[in-house]
C-alpha cells in the first residue's frame, strides 16, 4: 500500500512495485508550501472526475494513475474498493498535479500528519 511521507519540506507518495504498474508512474513529491487542505475521502473510488490518462481503472475497485478534469485540474490518484483515502489539494500551477488522493493504512494519522506538516 502507498504511504504519504514527510521529509524536509516536502510530501512523498511512496508507491509499491505494483502500484507503479497500475498508476504508470513513479513516486509523486511536491512541497509543502503547494499543500491548500488536507481531508479523508470517504469514497476514493468516486472521487477522481474526468479522463484518466495513463493509469488503470476498474469500475468499483480500482484507479490508479492521473486523471484530467475541466474542474478539478490534474489528479493523481490511488484508489482501492473498501480503503479510505487521503485527498491532499495543492497550489494550482505550482505543482504537476492539483489534487492526490491516495489509500493509505491510516487516513485519519495521516492527515493529520499533513496537515501539521504544512501548517494547516
């Protein structure tokens, strides 16, 4: 399972062998100053809107990969059925992506986690 890291002044998505399989990228790291909000999705798997390209999609179980949408900019996401995730929301243009939303073990502590991180 992905993890979020805190090292310096940046945020880490750590992702597994396979999870860079299924995304069709590597680790994502964007600084903390690009860090808006920090919360836990519920439903992670209905979060990502728009067109997924590269990344895997299976309907109710799994999205992994970059989506782009007229409304929500760049996603990355990682997404599994029954996991909750943390969506992190960044500073439009000063980074690749304008949201991640990832599953990760502990949405709650990681969040919070975030949130200290970047002074929210």
């Amino acid at each position: 399972m992905a993890e979020i890291v805190i090292g310096g002044d940046r945020l880490t998505v750590r992702l597994t062998a396979w999870e860079r399989m299924e995304a069709l990228h590597g680790d994502v790291t964007v600084p903390l100053t690009a860090v808006r909000s920090v919360s836990v999705e519920d439903q992670p798997l209905t979060a990502p809107h728009g067109m997924r390209a590269p990344g895997t999609s299976v309907p109710g179980v799994v999205k992994a990969g970059t989506w782009h949408s007229s409304t929500e900019g760049r996603q990355f996401v990682l997404a599994n059925r029954g996991r909750r995730a943390v969506r992190v929301d960044l500073a439009e243009g000063e980074v690749d992506f304008d949201v991640l939303v990832v599953a990760v073990a502990d949405p709650e502590g990681t969040a919070a986690q975030v949130r200290a991180a970047a002074g929210l």
